[in-house]
C-alpha cells in the first residue's frame, strides 16, 4: 500500500499519465458531458500524454455537475468486465437546491474506494483492533459520510455499529436520541467517534453530565463542517476528563466526489492517500492556469480510474495549496494539500469588509464559557432592504451569564475580523437542537434570500 504513496515524483507522475490517458479514452467513448465539451472547444484528447497537458483542456465548474449529474456518468458498453458497470451505489452530495446531486458508483469504484480506505487508515492509524462508532446521522438521501463509514471499517477488518442519530423523517422508529447514542457508546467500547465535530463535541459533553465511561475512545475522527483549533482542543479536553490520557483528532478532509485525505500527524496537511486513482491541481479559477506548488488558489481534481461520476479538472470550491516534497513526518511522497482549507461559497461580505468566517469561527470558539453559537447576518431594519448590514451572534452559555461576556465576545470578534457584532443570549437547546439537526447552524444570511442562506 505504501509503494505508490513513497515512490519518487517522477515515478508517481509516469503511473498518473498512462491512467490519465486510459481515463480520457473512456470519457470518448461514453462520458456525454465531456464529449459534447471536447467537440464544442475542438479538443484533441489524444494529445495528451502526461498529467502535465491537462492544463489545455478546461476547467469543470461544480454547477456543470449540479446541472446534469447524469451526463457525468460514464456508459460504457457490454464489451467492458460487468463490475466496470454494474451500478453499486448511489450516493448524494450537497446541491444549490433542496435536491442533492447524485454520485454514481460501480462495483469498481466501490473497491476503488475500499483500497483508499485502507491507505487512509494506515496513514491515520487505524487498525483491525478498533471498534468504530459511527455518528453521522440518518439522511432522506443516502450521504457519503453515514454510507462510507461502514466501507473504511471493513478495509481494516476493524468492527463498526451505528448510532443512528439525526431528526425523523420517515414513520419508523429508528433515530436514537443523544442520551441513546451516549449508552450505545459506552455499551460497545467504542475506540474511534467516527462524525461530525459539533455532534462529538455534544456528546461528550453529555456523557460527562451523565458520568458515563467513555474511557474506551482514543481518536475522533472528524469531517463535514469546518473547526477551529479550539474546538478540536475542546474535543481533547471533555476527552481527557474522562480519562484519556493522550487523545487522537483525525480532522478528514475530503468529500462525496474526492473521497477522503488523510492525516499523519495532528494539526498537519492532508496526504493524498491513492495518487494512482486521483491527480490534483492548484488552479486560476478564471482562466485555468496551474499555480506553483507552494501558492495558493482553487483546488481541481482528476479522477484517474473512475467508472461511475467521471470528473476531469473538477473545482472542489476550497482554497488551499500543495506541497509535494516528502513529508518530514512519514516520508510518504504523494502530495499533500496544505490548509487553511477556505470554502469559496462560504466567503461572506459584511458592512464591505470580505470575511472567511473560519477566522470568525476560531475566534468565538476560543472563549470557553460559550457552549453553542450561531452568526445571523441580517439588516438592521428588517423592513427596509436598503438599511445597513448587521452581524448578530446568537449565544447560549456553558455558566450563568456574567456581564463582561457581552463585552468580551464583542472584542474578541471585533479583533479578529473588524466587525463588531449585536450579542443575544439564548436559552441551551435553542441553537442546536440535538436529535433534530444533522449538525449545528453556525451561519444564517439572511439578506440572500426570503428564506436565508444557510452554512
């Protein structure tokens, strides 16, 4: 497993060319999106030779996939081995509208995705030995994050049960409440918390008002919302005062398209686990142009050996750089992608001043007496369209309220992105509404829409 990940460069590249030359050849012959694109800008796939020509051809926006996920699916003929396209799954993830957007999976890209697996948790460091709670909720559609947590359990031959939180939404009674997931936790000796921060976050906390032992655990391993270093040390400390004497934070990066990245030291860039199944690029969002290794810009992706959803030079949305030497830590070679991870979409404009609202999360999660949170972005009269921009953050309290925590929280954001916002406590439970929401709400603008964006 780790043979691609440590060859040279050189070598890596060699094995992602001839892939990519197969990849592309495929998409010819049965990807309807990039056929009809190739033809319209008059594309000549059979130049290109290496990953480095994929710079010609041009970039594919998130919103072409939204569009017609179905013309991202490659129909291959019956002349082709029947797991290259017998359909496996289906998964779901995040669209523009109520509606998700579907990913196609074969039986191929199913092993595909065990063999990452693997390679993330050997990287990460989980093993046969581990008991995996998963806590991602139950979805109206099946999502990646619940789906695929049973997937890198079985790559590693380690066991795995599910919690089965989240909100109802079907007649039959299978949602567990958080005092339910924190006694099945217990009950199974879990060793990995396998789900969303604000959700462990919560349930630990619960677990030590109900003194239960949840000693057992000794990494979390995190994905679906952005956190700040604070929160994650939040997670270390409710973990250490149940016992823990040195735990682990897992921050995954990754999605429903990439799969995910992986970690080999905390608080560290993120090891592209199978360089032999995707390529990635740092890009010029405008004009397609490949960065420097080093600078920072969109991140676009490859896939290399897909069958399903086939994305070439596919913008992931998130800011980040790369950085291709050998990580000082493992020595692996593959690239890694470097943070701060900056979500595009999430960039919000407040009184003319561009915020990244990772910045005005760490900054909040920073003050220990806050136990939930949530940023409105609304004006100030909500009569009058044309009325100034107002940033309210909503706060519910791990103490009783004390007068200088207004002040406080007004400093400390003020500090951090030069905006002094309105402060409203609020009564626990208000926020985040557990059992009820997949995670917590941190931002709600409502100056987008009549209904409010939300992140």
């Amino acid at each position: 497993m780790d043979s691609v990940q440590s060859l040279p460069l050189s070598e890596i590249e060699k094995i992602q060319g001839d892939k990519l030359k197969h990849m592309l050849k495929l998409c010819q012959i049965g990807h309807k999106f990039y056929q009809r694109l190739w033809e319209t800008k008059g594309h000549n796939i059979g130049e290109i030779k290496s990953v480095g020509d994929l710079e010609s051809l041009p970039l594919t926006q998130k919103q072409d996939l939204m569009e017609a996920p179905n013309d991202f699916r490659l129909n291959l003929s019956s002349n082709y081995p029947l797991h290259e396209r017998a359909l496996w799954e289906v998964l779901y993830t995040t669209g523009s509208t109520a509606d998700p957007v579907p990913i196609f999976n074969t039986t191929y890209d199913y092993h595909a995705y065990l063999y990452q697996s693997k390679a993330v948790a050997e990287i990460s460091g989980i093993n046969d030995s581990d008991i995996i709670a998963n806590l991602f909720p139950l979805t109206p559609a099946p999502m990646g994050a619940f789906v695929r947590s049973a997937g890198n359990a079985y790559a590693v031959g380690a066991k795995i049960f599910a919690a089965l939180s989240g909100g109802a939404f079907s007649p039959f009674d299978l949602q567990n409440s958080l005092d339910q997931v924190v006694s099945r936790v217990e009950k199974h000796r879990a060793t990995v918390l396998w789900g969303v921060p604000s959700y462990i976050r919560r349930l630990l906390i619960r677990a030590l008002e109900l003194c239960v032992d949840l000693s057992s655990i000794r990494m979390c391993a995190i994905t679906g919302e952005a956190t700040s270093p604070a929160l994650r040390e939040d997670i270390r400390r409710c973990l250490r005062d149940m016992g823990v004497e040195n735990p682990l934070i897992f921050n995954r990066y990754g999605s429903t398209e990439l799969g995910a990245f992986a970690q080999c030291k905390e608080e560290w860039d993120w090891h592209n686990p199978t360089p032999d199944l995707q390529y990635h690029e740092i890009v010029d969002p405008i004009t397609g142009r490949r960065l420097p290794d080093g600078e920072r810009g969109s991140l676009a992706v490859t896939h290399l050996d897909r069958r399903g959803t086939v994305l070439i030079r596919f913008l992931v949305g998130d800011i980040v750089s790369l950085d291709r030497t050998p990580c000082p830590h493992c020595g692996r070679t593959s690239e890694r992608i470097v943070g701060p991870v900056v979500r595009t979409k999430d960039l919000i404009k407040v009184k003319g001043m561009l915020i990244n609202p990772d910045v005005l999360l760490e900054a909040i999660q920073s003050l220990k007496f806050i136990a939930e949170f949530q940023i409105v972005i609304q004006k100030e009269n909500q009569k009058d369209a044309l009325s100034m921009d107002e940033m309210l953050i909503r706060v519910e309290l791990n103490s009783e309220r004390d007068i200088d925590f207004s002040k406080r929280i007004k400093d400390q954001v003020n500090k951090a992105i030069h905006v002094t916002p309105r402060i409203e406590f609020v009564d626990r439970g208000e926020i985040y509404r557990v059992g009820e929401q997949t995670k917590a709400v941190r931002f709600i603008d409502k100056r987008v829409t009549s209904g409010g964006e939300v992140r």
